[in-house]
C-alpha cells in the first residue's frame, strides 16, 4: 500500500488537471468546460496531490519521502499523458475509478490511525 495510494492519488490529479484543459476535455467529452467544472476540477487535482503527499511523508526520512513521491508523480503522469493520447474518452471513467481506490485504500495506509 505504500506505493499504490500515491500513484492513485497523482494519476487522479493529473487526470483531473488535464481534463481541467479545454482541448483534451473537448477530446474526452465532446463539450468545452465550463468555469465552474474547470474550478472543480483543479480543486480535486489539488486535494489529490496533497493526499499523495500526506501518505508518503510519514513512511520514511524526509529525503527518501521526495524521491519517493517525485517517482509517484512521474508514474501517474506518465499513466495519464498514455490514456489521454491513445484512448481520451476513457480518461474520465479511468480518472473516477482511480480516485475512488485511492479514497478507499486510504483507510489501509494507516494515516488516519496516528
């Protein structure tokens, strides 16, 4: 679990900021974004990169913890930029099913028994 919740929580917020983006939303959708879902959407990336965080700072020394978590980002970006090239209208549903495990594995990461 100490790898998996961040990668989870970084391809939902990369997923989240790239359909934030009028082109590949309108690639995913079929429609441009409003405001309002743009606004959503880059609250959501936000929350979710700060989940990422939360779950590998306690883990180990605070060096180690960076390098693990730029090596998360990097995985989940690399996931997202794939499904957004080869399968766009797929980067939703993926993004929703992502987030969902990672809100549910987050009880198995041990942070919320400190």
């Amino acid at each position: 679990m100490d790898l998996l919740h961040p990668m989870l929580c970084s391809f939902a917020a990369f997923a989240a900021l790239c359909l934030a983006m009028e082109r590949h939303h309108e690639d995913a959708l079929d429609e441009a974004p409003s405001a309002r879902r743009v606004r959503r959407l880059r609250t959501v990336a936000v929350v979710a990169f700060i989940a990422s965080w939360w779950t590998v700072i306690p883990r180990t020394d605070v060096g180690i913890a960076w390098v693990m978590w730029t090596v998360q980002l990097t995985a989940g970006a690399t996931a997202v930029v794939a499904l957004a090239t080869w399968w766009p209208r797929r980067l939703p549903a993926a993004a929703i099913a992502v987030g969902a495990a990672g809100v549910m594995l987050l009880p198995l990461t041990g942070i919320g028994g400190r």
